[in-house]
C-alpha cells in the first residue's frame, strides 16, 4: 500500500518485487473478504468466526497478518528515502496524507448504508491501519533498528503492565473482561457510547489503548522487511533462522497467554506475538518457495489482491451495499438484489451453513473481477 502507483503502469525499470509478500498479502486480503461477506452471521463455520473473547481462529489472524505486512512495505518503500536525510520533511508529509486519507475511508464507508453521524464509529479496521502505518513509518525513517526494538518491547511491555495493574475507575481493580478493561473505560470517555461499534456500544475492538501493541506488530513487520532485504537471506540457511525466529515468537506467545490470555480484542501482548511469529513462518516458507525457488504459477491471482489491497477492502465494502439498495420485486414484494441472490439462488439449494459460505466465496469473486483487471492493466492505485 506504500508503493503504489496511481493509474501508472510499472515499467521495466521499477525496482524489484517482493513477490512472496505480495502473495502473502493477496492471501490475507481474499481471507479478509471472505470472513467479513458471510450470507448469514447466524450461520458461519467455526473457521471463519472470530473467537468469542480469548483464544484464537484462523480468522482473528486475519488483521494481525495484514498490518505486520505493512511493516514489511515499509522497508521495501522506505528503505532508500531513509537514507536521504535532507527528503525527509517531504517523506513524512506523504505519510501523514496517506494515513489520514486511509482513516478517513474507514470513517466514512460505513455512511454508504446508513448516511447519518450521530452514531458514527470512530475506531475501525482502516482507522486502525492508517494510525499504526504513519506512526510506524515515520519511525522508521527517523530511528535506527536499535531504538525501533525497544519502541517495540515497551509497547508490549508496557501494554501488558497498563492493562493488568493499573485500576479501571470505576471497577477499583485492573481486569481484562470486555466491558470493564480499561481500553473499554478510555474508549467511552473519549469517542462516547455512540460512536464505539455498534454490536456492544461500551467497548470496541480497535480501541485506542489497543492501537499500542498493533504498533509493536506492525514494527515486527518492519524487522522482518529489514531482514528479507538483506543479500545473505537467499542463503538457505539464514531463512531457517527466520523461520526458527517465528517458531520462538509464537512459543513466547503462548507462555506469555498463560498470564497475558491472547485475545485479538483487547490485541494483547501475546496475541501480537503469537500472530507475528505465524506471519514470519508463512512468509519466510513463502519467500523460499517463490523468491527464491521460483515456484509462481499459483502467484497472478493472489498478487492481483495484494497489488491492490486498500482497493480490494474499500470495494468489499461498496459493491454489497450498492447491490443491497438495487431495487427487486419478489411476488409483488420488494427486496433488493443481494438478497434476492442469498434467499432464491442460495439457500432453497444449499445447507445454512454452505449457503452463507458461498455467498462469502461469491463475494470475493466479484471483488476479484476489477483487481485483476487493475493487474491486468499494470495499475497499482496509490493512496
């Protein structure tokens, strides 16, 4: 989301791709429509749920997953304007642009439905991103790897002391539960009941104490870029060594749970761990298999999603809603296309389960059709 391009086709002296990233990234994006488009909320295989409250599916990896490859792009978009100094005031202004401009879409998207303010949300996924993205990048272009370590062990660190010993007013003592933790607390003084998501109105998942730790996960995506980028890891052995250093993140995360429970809501401590350490031994086993081994048949359909993320995500939101207010008549009643689709194609024919489950695959079909005709095309849209 960092390199992009708009409306610029990529030329034959573009600098080189990390294509097991933009795989890696294609993956996650299809993943995220997918679990976010189901036909029926009320009808969703365990996989494709997020975890109640700790714990963790295959779907809470989901997030996770795509903001630790965005610390990753950072190092592939930024690593030659780091090092020129005298372009930085320049560099941080298009951060800061670009992160706004993302947060501005996850406010906004939701009024396609539902055009009124009063219950706005204010937290959200793409607010989240475009938050963790600019501060990430900035201190990537101003700190040295030594000082973004320890940014990243005191978040952690000192997320996990915030919410265990500092007293929740109004409680008098630190927990964890979801309506009581203290992110809940800060989230309802500063953002109020009717801007917080609306399925709980006391708490949100992307809070903002929550944003710390997201920041450590995006950062353990920049070491990760930090270390692909380097010559010796086409050494076979160095990306063993990468590959054991996630095995090691994910088993300090599940120590870390047995006191800090991991928990994609709250984005404790061990949950950024234990994500991140499954993210680095998928994208190291990735980058091996097609950097460096040169296996790319499977590649074209998933770069497509990943060349194109934002976009990907935005239109997930748009093209189900424009279809849901395109007009049907029904036996003289009115419906709209969406559901006419779900009600009379899907489930006469299909199980709740199976029913719901395709109309979440057909939803990221549909959304495939204008990203690969942007890849076709060579169109990578920047923010």
């Amino acid at each position: 989301m960092t390199n992009t391009v708009v409306g610029d086709k990529a030329t034959s002296t573009s600098r080189p791709r990390l294509l097991s990233l933009d795989f890696f990234r294609g993956f996650t994006v299809a993943a995220m429509i997918l679990v976010n488009d189901p036909g029926d909320w009320g009808h969703i295989y365990w996989p494709l749920e997020h975890s109640k409250w700790n714990g963790c599916t295959p779907t809470d990896l989901v997030f996770p997953f795509f903001l630790f490859m965005v610390g990753v792009s950072i190092v592939y978009a930024m690593q030659a304007k780091k090092a020129d100094e005298v372009n930085h005031n320049k560099v941080i202004l298009s951060i800061l642009r670009r992160s706004l401009i993302i947060v501005l879409l996850g406010i906004c998207l939701p009024l396609i439905s539902n055009f009124q303010f009063a219950h706005l949300r204010f937290p959200g996924v793409l607010q989240r991103i475009g938050v963790v993205f600019g501060i990430t990048a900035i201190m990537y272009l101003k700190t040295s790897t030594r000082t973004q370590i320890i940014i990243a062990a005191s978040c952690l660190i000192g997320y996990y002391l915030i919410m265990t010993f500092v007293p929740v007013p109004g409680v008098d003592h630190p927990n964890l539960e979801k309506e009581t933790n203290l992110g809940a607390y800060i989230d309802r003084i500063v953002f109020t009941s009717n801007h917080l998501w609306a399925q709980s109105k006391t708490w949100d998942p992307e809070g903002l104490l929550g944003t710390i730790p997201a920041i450590a996960t995006c950062l353990l995506g920049v070491f990760t870029g930090t270390w692909l980028k380097s010559d010796k890891l086409k050494n076979t052995k160095e990306i063993f060594k990468l590959t054991g250093t996630g095995v090691l993140l994910v088993i300090a995360g599940l120590i870390w749970n047995l006191f800090f429970p991991i928990n994609k809501q709250l984005w404790t401590s061990s949950f950024v761990l234990f994500t991140a350490g499954l993210a680095i031994i998928i994208l190291s086993v990735s980058y091996w298999l097609i950097d460096v081994k040169g296996y790319k048949k499977l590649l074209p359909p998933f770069q497509a999603f990943g060349r194109n993320a934002i976009v990907a995500y935005v239109l997930a939101d748009v093209i189900p809603e424009v279809l849901s207010i395109i007009p049907v008549m029904n036996n003289g009643h009115k419906t709209n296309v969406w559901s006419y689709m779900y009600f009379h194609l899907l489930t006469p024919n299909f199980s709740p389960e199976n029913a719901s489950l395709i109309s979440a695959i057909l939803t990221v079909i549909i959304i495939f059709i204008p990203v690969w005709i942007l890849y076709a095309k060579k169109i990578n849209v920047k923010i």
